[in-house]
C-alpha cells in the first residue's frame, strides 16, 4: 500500500493544488495537520482536505482558529488565524475543532501526529537531526509522521522510519517549493518529493486578503 502524506497547508491553496497533481498514484493520504493558517484559502483548503485524506490530524493552527489572540506576538500567524475565523463555516470550524491529536494507519503500524508524539510536549518542535530522539515512542510502530516544523526530512529509528513530509504551504527549510513524501507501506521506504507552484498568485491573494506582507514574502524564500 502507498501513502501520500502531507501536512503544514497552511491555507494555501496553489500549493495543496500542485502537490495532489503532481503526487503520483497512491492507495490513500494522510495529512499531519495545520489544514488552516497563514494563507488567504483556509475553507477551500479544509474542503479539499476532507474530499482527499483518509486521516487528518489537527495542528496547532487548526486548534486555536477560534483564539486567535493567542497568537498576537506573531502578527503573520495571528492574521492568518483571524481571517480563518472570519471565513471559514461553521461546519467547517466544527470539523476542525473534532480533528484528533493522533491517528494510526496502514493497520495500526504508523502513527500520525502533528508534532512531538507525546501528548504532553504537544506543540514541541522536532527537527530532522532530532528524529533519533524519539526511538522510545516507536514501541511497535514501523514508522511515526509527523509535521510542525516545516522541514522536510526522514530518518531510520529503532528499526522503523521517522518522517516529516514537508510543508505543503509555507516551508521553511530554504526551498520554496512545496514539500511532501510518498510511503510504501510495504517495504517502510520513503520518498520525498518537491514541486514549484505559483507563489504570484498567493502573493497576490495575501494582498488582497490584506495579511501581512511578510507571509508573502517568505514563500519566496521559503523560510
């Protein structure tokens, strides 16, 4: 079985758009959180999400788009979160706000979160180079997929694998382009995938959507 996994969308649009056409074909996908946030599309986002992933689980964005105020000492991700709140449905937040922490897939083998596995270092960034770190939370897992941190990266730990599909919507790891990966479930291999998509557009929508500047212009630099 292949699994197209994604996460960090972060409402944009364009880039959820060139990731599901460039992903080759897959048994299902899983998505690793922040449907919403940042970008001008967070209701199309959340609808394409729910039409093509068989599991989501909710990122810290997708948590506090009711509370956006939490965010104020980050302007960027405090506008994103207040122009979700302003557009989204109420079905739509309903959705949102039922996501679970964690998910399993492929037979129970992979877990899925959002960020660190523990419940309580939710929120915790890992990092690649940090992947090793979580060799006592494989337990009977084959592998862990996981997001948050923008970065696209795997690792072998404790026998199975550790992954960070990438951001679809905003990386953050030097390459603008739109990241996420594809795993044989049957032989545990991993394959991480890039595809360029039209940061004018989402430029141009961010103006218009009046977020700040500044969300635009890291796309570019993809940090």
């Amino acid at each position: 079985m292949k699994v197209g996994l994604i996460s960090d969308i972060h409402a944009n649009l364009p880039a959820l758009e060139a990731v599901l056409d460039d992903m080759p074909a897959v048994d299902r996908i899983v998505c690793a959180g922040d449907v919403i946030g940042y970008n001008p599309w967070p209701a199309e986002c959340v609808e394409r999400v729910r039409e093509v992933a068989s599991k989501t689980v909710r990122g810290n964005h997708d948590r506090t788009v009711e509370s956006p105020e939490r965010y104020r000492a980050n302007r960027m991700a405090e506008a994103g979160l207040e122009h979700a709140k302003a557009t989204l449905s109420d079905d739509q937040l309903a959705w949102l706000d039922g996501l679970p922490r964690a998910e399993t897939f492929a037979g129970g083998r992979y877990l899925l979160v959002h960020s660190h596995p523990a419940a309580e270092r939710e929120d915790a960034y890992v990092y690649p180079e940090e992947f090793p770190n979580l060799d006592r939370h494989m337990g009977d897992y084959d592998g862990i997929v996981l997001g948050h941190t923008h970065v696209q990266g795997k690792r072998s730990v404790a026998g199975g694998v550790v992954v960070n599909p990438g951001s679809v919507g905003q990386p953050r790891d030097g390459d603008p382009a739109a990241g996420y990966a594809v795993l044989d479930a049957a032989t545990d291999d991993v394959t991480l995938e890039r595809v360029p998509y039209d940061v004018d557009r989402v430029s141009e929508a961010i103006a218009d959507a009046g977020l700040p500047e500044r969300t635009a212009e890291r796309l570019y630099q993809g940090k």
